[in-house]
C-alpha cells in the first residue's frame, strides 16, 4: 500500500480548520444542551402535569427519531416555518445539535437527580427550605457529581454525531474530509486522518472527564 | 400546641391514618410506640406536612396546617424533624450542615447562622468536629448533627422518627442524652421510639398505635406496666 504522507501534510491545515469547527459545534451543542437539559429534566419532574408532558414529549421525539432527520427538519424546514430565506449551515447545525444533546442530558439530569435519596429532599424541606432551594441547595450539587460521567459520554457521542451536520456542507471535519477527497483523490489518506483527529478530540475528553470525576471524588471526602 | 382531629391518611387505596385525635400541650414530650407499619411515621410526616393529609385537621400553635392556603414552609421552621437515617447533607461540613438553614430560610448573615451553629454543636458535644463531613462522622455523632441542624431554626417542635435505631448499640446513649437535655429545657417532642427507658424517664406520655390509630395512651409507667389494651399488651410483651 502506498500511502503518501506528503498528500496528509497538504490538506491537514484545512483539515485542522474543519476540526476547529467541530470542537466549536460540539461545545456550543453541549454546553446549550446541558442547559436545555437541567431545564427540560426540572420540568420532567415538576408536579405539574402539562409540564412533565411537554418535557416526556421533547425528549421522547429527539431520542426516538434519528439526528440527521433533525438536522434535515431544521435546516430545510426551519425557514418555511419562519418565511425567512434559507438559513446558513453553522446555524441550523448548532441549533439540531443543541436541541438533540439538551434530549440526552434531560434524561442524564433526571436520572441523576432521581439517584439522590428521597431523605435529602425531605430533610431540606423539613427545615422550612423551599421546593427550588432545596433542589438548589441540596440535590443538583449531588446529582451534578453523579452526571459527570455520563455527561462525558455525551460529550464524547456529540462529537461523532456533529459528523452528520457534514449533509449540509457545515464545514466541520467530516466535510473537510470530503472536500480532501474531491481534490486529493486518496481516500485512504483522507479518510485514515480524519479518523486520526477525531481520536485525539474522544481521547482528550475522556481524559479529561476522568481528572474531574477524581476531583469531585476527591472534594465529597473533604480534602 | 398541637391538636390532631380525625387525622386521616390514604396511600392509594391503603388506608395508613384512619382518624387519629390527639392533643399535645406545650414542653410535653409524647412517645408513640406501636408495631412496624401501624403509621407512626406517617403519623410524624403529617405533623409538619411531608405527608399531605387526606382528611382531617392538624393545628400547631394556632395555625391550620392541613388548610390549603397555609405557607408550610414557614410551618416548617417552627417544626423541626429528625430522622432515622440522619439525612445529613453530604457535601457539606457539620457546621454547613447546620448553617444552611439559617442563612437561607431565616436570611441570617454568614457570619450569625456559623456563630449559632458553632454554639449547637457545642451543646450537642461537637465542636471538635464542626469542619468533618458527615461520612467521616460516626452515626452517633451524625444524628447529634442533624438534631443540631433542625434546633438551628429555633423551632417550637422537635419530631424525632426512631432516632436511635439506625445507631450500634454503643451510641444511643449519646443520642438520648441530648434528647434528655432538650426535653429538660422545655422543648414539645414527639418521639416514635422504642427505647422503654428513656420513654420511662423522659416521656411523659406515650400513645401505642396500630392500624393507623392511636389505640391506647397513658403515662409511661402506666401504659408499659398495666396496659389496658388487649393489643397493647400483646405488643409490650412481645418487645419487653
Ligand atoms: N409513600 C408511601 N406510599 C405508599 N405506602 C406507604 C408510603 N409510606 C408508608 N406507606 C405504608 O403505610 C404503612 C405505614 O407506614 P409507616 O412508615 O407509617 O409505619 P411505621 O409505623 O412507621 O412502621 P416502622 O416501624 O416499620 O417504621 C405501611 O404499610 C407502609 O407500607
Ligand atoms: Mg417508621
């Protein structure tokens, strides 16, 4: 097999660009999502009925229908619903991303939020605290300890998914990877690089979930 | 200071209360004993609404507590709960533990809510150990935090829910002898516990329940040396 580095060497500036904007696109749809997700998974288990519905609803159509039909639907759908001229791909893609990460972290909060121990609600409660000041308080700083693995599973899953955006010419690091192809011709080489930068991206953050998880664990025994 | 009328409590369809009346004065200290799943606890969750009332009517200190428009947060404050399972806080120190409350229920300064509760770990006998969290603590020690914890809102009620029986042997008594000294300085308790002696000696009475009602009350000596009660007598001689 011959594989010409000097072919990687000549796109891998282009390359790094795309990969730039991956860890943007991600970041933007994590952190937004996770947002989204503290807010939808509130309401999840709020006492009002409408609410829970309206939370159940949003989750359970981002997670049961696939991402790319999502990023389809806000891209093509979203400027007849608004009248507006099209929209351009950075922003369509971010808002697909955002949304659909804010589904898996909903269900991330919630089963965090749902592990702490009835007593910790109740104790909080029982000193006059009020239903938000105690989820303040007392559950979320608990929870949010819980979430940070799956947090960085999520994290990590993003990451590869913002691939899909690459439908919509989203210059991300799979759509520089083609724009490779269609000028260099070597698959084995495009592709084979891409792969490379996306692992350094998973591994870096795995890394770097791992040293938060042992921090935390860390701050719970009061070192 | 607490008057209970024909208290009742659904689960779904299984009846827990199924109309407890009682009265309790102020600085008086009750002890409800009764067999596992006769409602005790849910008795004490009614008391300060961790439990929602299905009918009936609970009135502290003047206030309608099972009335809908009653603010129980502020019900709450004047009615302190400890637990079986202590629920301290476990990301916070004891001193946070107890702190918390005051500072953001009772809006205290930092510095006032630290200063009192440095003083209730004091009195609980853990000072020393004000900047430990609670899993470095033992359980003996961890409930002496959270009765400090519920005292720090200055509440005019003590609930103690089986206090001491999550807890080795050896340190009930370090348990009970703080409830003693609260009992001395005038505070109302209810207390579902099954320690006879410290309900001989600081009960002053006790209400048996079971089946959701209290089934016979009396002073300790009476009701644990001549019950009256057929079930009374066939629960204290099962537990005696
Ligand atoms: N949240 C709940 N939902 C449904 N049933 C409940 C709930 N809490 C309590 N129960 C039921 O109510 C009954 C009384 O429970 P409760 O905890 O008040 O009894 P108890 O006298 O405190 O018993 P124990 O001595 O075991 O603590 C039990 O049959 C229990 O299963
Ligand atoms: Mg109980």
């Amino acid at each position: 097999m011959d594989f010409r580095i000097e072919v990687v060497t000549k796109y891998l500036p282009m390359l790094l660009q795309g990969m730039k904007m991956t860890v943007q696109l991600t970041s933007i749809a994590v952190t937004a999502g996770t947002i989204i997700g503290l807010f939808i998974s509130l309401l999840r288990l709020s006492r009002f009925k409408p609410l829970v519905w309206l939370a159940r609803a949003y989750v359970d159509f981002l997670r049961g229908t696939p991402l790319l039909v999502q990023i389809f639907l806000v891209h093509y759908g979203l400027p007849r619903l608004l009248g507006t001229n099209s929209i351009s791909p950075d922003i369509s893609g971010s808002i697909a991303l955002c949304i659909n990460s804010g589904a898996y972290t909903a269900e991330i909060f919630r089963a965090g939020i749902q592990s702490i121990d009835r007593g910790q609600m109740e104790a909080a409660r029982s000193l006059g605290m009020t239903y938000a000041q105690a989820m303040y308080y007392i559950i979320l700083p608990q929870a949010f300890k819980r979430c940070i693995p799956p947090l960085g599973n999520e994290f990590i899953a993003m990451l590869k998914d913002s691939s899909l955006v690459s439908v919509i010419a989203l210059r991300e690091l799979t759509q520089s990877g083609r724009i490779m192809l269609t000028r260099s011709f070597r698959p084995i080489e495009t592709w084979l690089t891409v792969a490379l930068l996306y692992l350094i991206m998973t591994l870096t953050i795995s890394q770097l979930v791992s040293y938060l998880e042992r921090r935390f664990a860390k701050d719970d025994h009061g070192e | 200071m607490i008057t209970v009328n024909n208290l009742v409590k659904n689960f779904n369809n299984l009846q827990v209360l199924r109309g407890i009346s009682c009265h309790i004065k102020p600085q008086e200290v009750v002890v409800v004993i009764g067999p596992s799943g006769s409602g005790k606890s849910t008795f004490l969750r009614c008391l300060n609404q961790l439990e929602t009332a299905t009918s009936g009517e609970i009135i502290i200190d003047g206030v309608t507590i099972t009335d809908p428009k009653t603010d129980l947060n502020a019900v709450r404050q004047e009615v302190g709960m400890v637990f079986q399972r202590f629920n301290l806080f476990p990301h916070m120190t004891a001193l946070q533990n107890v702190s918390l409350a005051p500072m953001k229920v009772r809006k205290q300064s930092k510095k006032e809510a630290e200063d009192l509760a440095m003083s209730l770990l004091q009195r609980v006998g853990l000072e020393d150990k004000a900047h430990q969290y609670p899993e470095k603590l033992s359980g003996g020690q961890q409930q002496r935090v959270a009765i400090a914890r519920a005292l720090a809102m200055r509440p005019k009620i003590m609930l103690f829910d089986e206090p001491t029986s999550a807890l080795d042997p050896e340190m009930v008594g370090e348990v009970l002898e703080v409830m003693k000294n609260l009992a001395l300085e005038g505070m109302t308790m209810v207390i579902v516990s099954h320690e006879m002696g410290f309900a001989r000696e600081v009960g002053d009475r006790v209400f048996f329940m079971d089946e959701g009602l209290i089934v016979e009350e009396g002073k300790p000596a009476q009701l644990f040396y001549n019950p009256q009660n057929p079930r009374t007598q066939a629960f204290l001689s099962k537990i005696l």
